[in-house]
C-alpha cells in the first residue's frame, strides 16, 4: 500500500481523498519489476476468493498485463476498507474498555447456520436434516462494584433468514437478559456492534 498513498498515511489517504498521494503507476512499476522475467502476455494462474450466495476459492488464469491491473485496482479498493475495519476495531475495543457502570456494549454475530446430524443416522436423513442459527453475543459490562465482565450468550434459531425482523427478536432477548439479571445497564443506552 505504501506505493500508492502517503507517507504517515492520514485518514484522507486511507479514504483516497488525498491529491498529493502517488499515482498507481509506482505500485505498476514495482509489480512490473517483480514479474520482470515474464512477458506482459505470459499466463499465470493464481487463486481468488470470489463471493456470491457463499464464499469460494477459484483458480484463475490471466495474463501477466492483466493480473497487474486486476491486482492495482483491488489494492486501491482495498485501502479504504483496511482503514475503516481497523478505524471501528479501535472504537469498539476502546468503547468496551471504557464503559461505565451503567452502559452494556454488546457485540452480536449473525452469519451461523448450522444442519444436525445424528451418530449413525439413516441414510435418507442426510437429505432431510434440520438447521438451525447460532448467534454468539459478547456483553461488556461493570457489575456495581466497577469490575469489568465479559458475558457469552449464545441464542439458537430455526430461523436461517438474518433478516432484520431476526436481529430485533436476538435483541430483545438480549435486553431482556440485561433487565433480568443486570437492571442497572437498563436505564442507559445499550451500544452494539453487528457482525453479519
């Protein structure tokens, strides 16, 4: 990343909002050099993740030319969303270390599934198992004498949507987890950070 933003990078690099960051012709230059012994035309296979309804890893094959530029332009994508996840890593670690007594941080992660199965199941079961969600819920807090806890929850689902009428079900469940065994978080607001 260095060949194409700043020195000491700034936000307004990290967001390529900066007219004095290098041109993507330093970050070409030095990828030329690196594949110096091939020719522009030459083919080379390498892999890559690529996402539709799931997440998988091609083989691809492309020319040395073009493998430079796909590599740039991801780069340069890149960048912006490099800053931003380690800009809200840095927030919420520091809110989860400063909260006050009154105040959960709560952290949720919705993307589980999960199919059943069973120790020497039938043969047919296989095409009719059952799935389920598991959604992980950190919850950061102080009891009423100050001390830092960390509470794991973990709400199983029959629903396999992540939709947003879900997410408000495993929050109020959440909060009223909170009422019930934490009431004095109850009166504040209560922050949360979604993992989907």
């Amino acid at each position: 990343m260095s060949y194409i933003v700043c020195e000491g990078a700034g936000r307004e690099c990290m967001l390529r909002h900066c007219d004095k960051c290098p041109s993507k012709d330093n970050l070409v230059q030095f990828l030329q050099a690196k594949f110096e012994d091939y020719d522009d035309e030459d083919i080379v296979e390498y892999n890559q993740w690529i996402s539709t309804d799931r997440t998988e890893m091609i083989r691809c094959s492309t020319s040395v030319g073009e493998l430079i530029e796909k590599l740039v332009e991801k780069l340069n994508k890149l960048i912006p969303h490099s800053y931003i996840a380690k800009s809200q890593s840095s927030f919420f670690k520091n809110l989860k270390g400063t909260a006050s007594s009154n105040t959960a941080v709560v952290s949720m992660d919705f993307s589980e599934n999960y199919a059943f199965t069973i120790q020497d199941e039938a043969q047919g079961y296989h095409w009719n198992s059952n799935s389920c969600t598991i959604h992980p819920v950190m919850i950061h807090c102080k009891d009423t004498s100050n001390v830092k806890l960390i509470i794991p929850l973990c709400i199983i689902s029959d629903d396999l949507k992540h939709d947003v009428s879900m997410v408000y079900e495993i929050q109020k469940n959440v909060t009223a987890f909170l009422k019930e065994n934490y009431p004095h978080k109850v009166s504040a607001p209560v922050v949360g950070h979604l993992d989907f």
